[in-house]
C-alpha cells in the first residue's frame, strides 16, 4: 500500500484547513435555510476549490490538471467529507473519468481542460430507478442524420441541475439488463428536450431528476465507449464517494468521543461506562478496516490493477456499512440532543443514507464482489 | 545490511539460489497439524524432512531472521527479511518452526534480559533446541492477569515458588517456562516479576486440560517448591509486569499478523458450492452466498489493514492506532468463518469421529470448536476492546 507522497501530504493538510476555515457544517446549514438545494453549493467556495486546484487532481498534465490522481482525489474529498460540504466536485469528477477512459481526443480537449480550470460543472447520470443497477439503463438513444438524440429519464442524479456538461447512460439496443446496449453520450446544458427538476433531499445536496425529451446528444468518444467504460467510471465514482464517506464517518466518529469525554451522569464521564466504550472501539475497528479498503481501492485505480473492481466493491461496502453505524450511533451516543435540529448528528445521518445509496448499497456490491469471486 | 535497490536484489538472487538448494521438495507442499514443527528436547518429528529443514534455517539464523547473528539470528534488515518471507512464499516452503520462543520470549529478551540470559537462552530458540511454554494465567488471574498470585520467595542463594498456572499452552510438551510470580505481596502490578526455569525441576507438574474440540493443547501447571536459580529473574525484581506487557504485544501482534488459521486450503465458497449447490454458477442458498460475501470482505479488509499496519510500522512511524484492533478483529473473524464453513457443511460438518464422517470434514469441525477460544486467549475480546477504548480513545477509568 503506498504511503502518501510529499504533494499528498500537502494536498490534505491544504484540504483540511480550507474546510475548517471555509465549509464548516454550518455552511451546509446555510445552504439549506437559504434554498441553497437547488444549485448545492456556494460559488464562492467552488471558485477556492478549483484555484487550490482540486478540480485538476484527476485530470492528465496535458489537459491542465495536475495528474495526481485518484488517492489525492479521495484525500480531498475525505477532508469536505468530514463537514458535509456541499459541491459538484464529485460529481464532476465523475463525469471526468468517463471522458479520460472513454473520450476523443477533441472531447477531452474540449471537457476535461475546462473542467481542469474549474470553469465548468459536470455530471454522471446512469440510474432511473430507486436503486443504483445500471445494466437496467432504458433510456432510449437513437441516430439520427447529424448525431444521435436521446429520450427518457434519470432519476436522483447527484449535482445535474446546474451541470455545464452531463455523461449519460442510454440504450441503443438491447432491452434493460442486456449490457453490451449501453453507449456513454454527452449532453450539454441547455440542450433542446432536456428538463431538470430539483429535489429536495435529506441530505439539501443538488440532486435532479432530469427528463430527456429527443435531446441532441454527442457519443462519448468514436463507439459511445459501452459497459466497460460505464463500470469502469462507476467504480472511480464509488471509491472517491467512498473516500468521502470515510471522513463522514470519522468525523462523526471524533464527535461522538468528544462528547464521551465531557457528558456527565451519575456523577460519571458516560465515556468510563463500558457498555459505550465497547461500542467506540467496536466504531473504531471499523473506521481503521475501512481506510485500508478504501485506500487500497484508490490505489488499485491509479494502478490500473485488474484487482480493482473488487477493491472499490469493497471499499464502497465498508464505507457504506461503517458511516452507517456511525451515524446511528452518533445520535445514540448523544441521547436526545443527537435528536434535536440544532445538533449536527442528524445532518451526518442524513447525509450518511444518500450517500450508501448512491453508486449502489452494500447489498449490491456484496452481490458484485461474489460475482467477481466467481461464487 | 541492504535495504535498499541493487543490494537487496544481490541479497534476493542469493536467497533464492539457496532456498532451491537447500528446502526439501516435502517442505514445499501444504502442512498437516501432526507436522507442526515445534521442536524442543521431547519433540518427535513426525517428517524427518522438516528436522533437516529447521536445521538448515537455523544454521544461517533463518529461523529468527532479524535478531542479531551474535545470538543466532540471521541479522536482517527488514527489507531483506521481507525479501526472505517473499522468497519463502514463492516456492511455498513451509515455516521451518512454530516457537512461542521466537514469536515471544526472544523479542522480550533481546529488550530487557542480561547479556548471560540472553547468550544461554537466545541460540536454542533459534535452533529449536529449547521449547518454551508461557506461565501467565492462573485460575483466580485471567483477564485480571496483574491479579496472580502464584509466590516466588527469596530463600537465599534460590528462589521457592510455589503456586498454579492454567491454560498453559503445550506445559507438557515444553522443556522451559517463561513464568510471571508474585514476590510482594503488599502491591499489585509493582509486585510481579518475570523468571525462567526448566519445567524437568522437582515439584513441577503439567496436567493437560481436555477441550471442547476433544483437543488438549493446553494445561494446569502445578508448581510445588520448585527452587529456581536467581540468576534466572529477567529484568529486575517486582519489575516483571513491564516486562509481561511486552510479552503481550508480541503475542497478540503474533496471532494478529498469522489470524488463527483453521481450515488449510479450504475455501468457504467452495465449500458451500459443493454442500448447498450451484445456481448458475452461484451459491444456491442466496442468503448464506450474501453472508458468506460479506465474511469474505471482512477477510479482505483485515488482510489489507495487517498490510497497512505493517507498512507503517516499516515507513518508521511505529505501530499507528490500526495495530491496536488487529487481535480483537482477527478473532471475531476467524470465530465467525468457522461458523460459516460448518454451516455451509451442513450434516457433513456435525461429525466428531468414526468411519461416517470425511476426516477433512471432522478436522473443520474440531477447528470450529477450537475457534471459540480465539476471543479469550491472549486477552479477551473484552480487554481488548477495553485497551482501545482507554489507550487509543483516550476515555477514562470509571470512578
């Protein structure tokens, strides 16, 4: 497992002290008194972001990023993890990786520079119904005499309201389940038939439903890349939504402690009462387990392993099960505050069940990592 | 000593030059429990291969291959330790010795033993000569080990201890003990200390205890004025308990690094395929193939933190925080994959002996049983979660 290099280092502590000083939980809370659901985010912070350069970290030297990749990327994005801060830029990079794995050489000239550059917002949208299963994918996309159109809908599609580009998943053959179909478009705002609804959703992050009325769409790249370039970018997704799960749940998880060691009760810190000593540490084993998934899923990306689909299966499952029970317990742990609105821990657990749904639930990547296990 | 790039590739060249010569094509293939090779003065080597193996080893220090050659050892860098393991692996060769000596007294002593204790003790361990058994728990002292009551006087010219271990692994087959005894009694932890004798000294007696497995791997050692040389207290008196923390650590960093073993080669998967049946190529049973998936990224997921844990330890930062969950998540791992693998068994898996059964089969269940210490040996799972939880969390003692 590689330990971090210099610019990582860097990389996170530059993360850690933008986040602390400019996204605290209460800029989220912000956002949601002010209807900040619809856009997701603050511009001003996405303007700090892409000039700290995050935009860049997956995105290759010769289309202005820095090309540190997928680790560096999963860094950041643990550090905006840990105050719940709202922005496209998981979704954006999302979008990215299916134009680096699948782009032309013009699209990714087009895209990827000005995503670099932070110029632009993007989105992935492949679901269409409540749960993540994108062989399902019916959108329907059809030739026509200068390019292709598509028509159907996406369902809860993470930051696509104000994206400036969306990839999406649509059919060209085959009915849903029948993977070898599917073909990657580029959809760009604006475009005609396309509508955008904004959901309200627990965790007051941009989520759209988006409706695809013969809307003119571009093939990502000379073949519309297909299934394995839609799994390909989809595991990219996973693990970095997983990193940023990771410093959800340990935050929640330092909280939780903090609050272990100053609540008094019959004369006591709880935190000496076993019974919830027991129960962080337990919390704590499975923070450490799922940092080394979830690092190692990174790695296996950067690496180009053949071992990664299993890792990032992996890793997304750990973090799935462990902000779970971090977020439970974080309400647990602190009794009837952990139910007031006032309290953050129910802005964790709200964020915490979005989040293991997104890009599949533990129970579909169990599924998944049997499948690659051959059982 | 090379760490680093050419050096270690010459070091690496050389190892696997002498491993191909040197490893006997037996000690290649996988390992049955009657040939673990314990050693020590009373061991019967079930393979005489795996003698000439161990003696092989433990002529260039193989055997403990990062202590000092002045003591046997092979006097390795951790790189070329790790390249030994690596080349070790690749032809599969078998460990040449299982030692309570290597994996805990050894390290204990290079730390806190004198220079005679550690020029008698140190070579024999590497050799196998000497097996040694662990002396910590006593009826009354098990989680509470700083509790032990076992006494050690002062007589003079000798100590006189007197008093009862219990789950002493393999008493009556070892030929020296490493034992923790009381020598005051007016305090508790600052009252310990920690002596090495020879279990073959009057008024020593090791009774085997029969488990649930029908397996008796462990002991009650009875200890009735047994006079004990001085000279054979390590570190000083009432200073032992230091001493046996150590010890702990590099037991439960022991179990931790190998898990606990269990069913050789068998994987649960295969198992269940071939008991419950296939469905396309899945597991019949979709709620046990779930179960099993979910067991089988906990695996996944501890194997990649022993990596992470051994990755820091290595880069020079010490034992990070992970290390600290590793005995309590290898147990509850191993615990909950036997539990599994006779599940997926089914009848198969509830045979205790007799013609009806697979040997391999009754091998697992006993496995299964044996399992169910895995949470109480070497510190409870309750201990452990309580050491985290006041060491790492940093919460307090309840008033």
């Amino acid at each position: 497992m590689a330990s971090l290099n210099e610019e990582q280092t860097m990389l996170r502590d530059a993360a850690r002290g933008w986040v602390a000083d400019k996204a605290p939980v209460t800029a989220l809370r912000r956002l949601r008194d002010t209807g900040g659901w619809k856009t997701g985010y603050d511009p001003a912070a996405w303007k700090d972001m892409a000039e700290m350069g995050w935009t860049g970290v997956i995105v290759p030297e010769a289309f202005g990023g820095s090309e540190f990749g997928y680790r560096s990327l999963g860094l950041v994005l643990e550090e905006t993890g840990r105050t719940l801060a709202a922005s496209p830029l998981h979704a954006t990079a999302a979008a990215a990786s299916a134009l680096l794995l699948g782009g032309s050489q013009a699209q990714k000239e087009t895209w990827l520079t000005r995503i670099a550059a932070g110029e632009i917002t993007a989105a992935l949208a492949v679901d269409e119904g409540p749960h993540h299963h994108p062989a399902s994918v019916a959108l329907k996309a059809e030739q026509t005499a200068t390019g292709y159109s598509l028509t159907g809908t996406k369902r809860f599609v993470p930051d696509a309201a104000g994206a400036d580009l969306i990839v999406v998943a649509a059919r060209l053959s085959g009915a849903p389940g029948d993977t070898a179909g599917i073909r990657l478009f580029l959809v760009e705002k604006g475009a005609a038939g396309l509508a955008a609804t904004p959901l309200h959703a627990i965790d007051n992050r941009a989520h759209a439903d988006l409706a695809f009325a013969a809307t003119p769409a571009e093939l990502l790249g000379e073949t519309g890349a297909g299934w394995d370039v839609l799994t390909a970018t989809l595991d990219r997704a996973a693990a970095l939504l997983a990193a940023e799960m990771l410093g959800t749940a340990h935050q929640a998880f330092e909280i939780i402690v903090d609050y272990l060691k100053t609540r008094t009760q019959f004369g006591q810190l709880i935190g000496s009462f076993q019974a919830l000593q027991h129960r962080a540490a337990k919390l704590f084993t499975e923070l450490e387990l799922t940092r080394s998934c979830v690092d190692a899923a990174l790695d296996a990306l950067d690496a180009g392993s053949k071992d990664a689909p299993a890792l990032v299966s992996l890793a997304k499952a750990k973090a799935n099960d462990t902000l779970h029970l971090a977020s439970i317990e974080m309400v647990q742990m602190h009794g009837g505050i952990g139910m007031t609105d006032a309290h953050d821990a129910g802005l964790y657990m709200k964020r915490a069940r979005v989040a293991e749904a997104l890009y599949g639930s533990s129970s579909y990547h169990r599924d998944r990592y049997a499948k690659l296990g051959g059982y | 000593m090379a760490d680093f790039g050419a050096e270690l590739d010459v070091f690496r060249t050389e190892t696997r030059e002498w491993l191909e010569a040197n490893c006997p094509a037996s000690m290649r293939t996988p390992m049955t429990a009657e040939e673990t090779p314990w050693g020590g003065a009373k061991f019967k080597w079930a393979n005489p291969d795996s003698k000439l193996w161990l003696d092989r080893m433990a002529e260039k220090g193989w055997t403990a291959p990062m202590w000092p050659k002045e003591y046997g050892g092979g006097g390795l860098s951790a790189g070329e330790a790790r390249v030994l393991e690596q080349e070790m692996a690749r032809i599969k060769a078998r460990p040449p010795l299982f030692s309570f000596g290597v994996w805990m007294l050894g390290p204990v002593l290079l730390e806190y033993a004198n220079e005679d204790q550690k020029k008698t003790h140190l070579p024999k361990i590497v050799r196998g000569e000497i097996r040694w058994c662990q002396g910590y728990s006593e009826p009354g002292a098990g989680s509470d080990l700083a509790g032990l009551q076992t006494r050690c006087e002062d007589k003079g010219d000798h100590f006189l201890i007197n008093g009862q271990k219990v789950w002493t692994s393999y008493a009556d087959q070892a030929d020296w003990i490493f034992c923790l005894v009381r020598t005051d009694t007016t305090k508790k932890h600052e009252g310990i200390s920690f002596v090495l004798f020879d279990m073959s000294t009057p008024g020593v007696e090791a009774r085997p205890i029969k488990l649930i497995s029908g397996e008796s791997p462990f002991c009650e050692t009875f200890f009735t004025d047994v006079k004990v040389p001085k000279d054979q207290l390590v570190g000083k008196l009432n200073g032992g308990w230091d001493i046996a923390k150590r010890l702990l650590q590099f037991e439960r960093q022991n179990i931790s690094a190998g898990g606990f073993g269990g069913a050789a080669g068998l994987e649960i998967e295969d198992v269940a395929l071939a008991h419950v049946g296939s469905d396309n190529g899945r597991i019949a049973d979709g709620d046990l193939r779930a179960r099993i998936a979910a067991h089988k990224m906990d695996a996944k997921a501890f194997a990649l933190t022993v990596r992470r844990v051994e990755a820091e330890a290595k880069s020079g930062k010490g034992l990070g925080p992970a290390a600290s969950i590793l005995k309590y998540a290898a147990a509850t791992l191993n615990q909950h994959k036997h539990e599994l693998m006779l599940e997926a068994m089914g009848a198969e898996g509830l045979g205790w002996d007799g013609e009806g059964f697979d040997r391999s089969n009754i091998r697992e269940t006993r496995a299964w049983l044996r399992s169910k210490g895995n949470s109480i040996e070497g510190g409870t799972s309750e201990i452990n979660l309580n050491v985290v939880a006041k060491r790492v969390l940093g919460l307090m003692d309840h008033q």
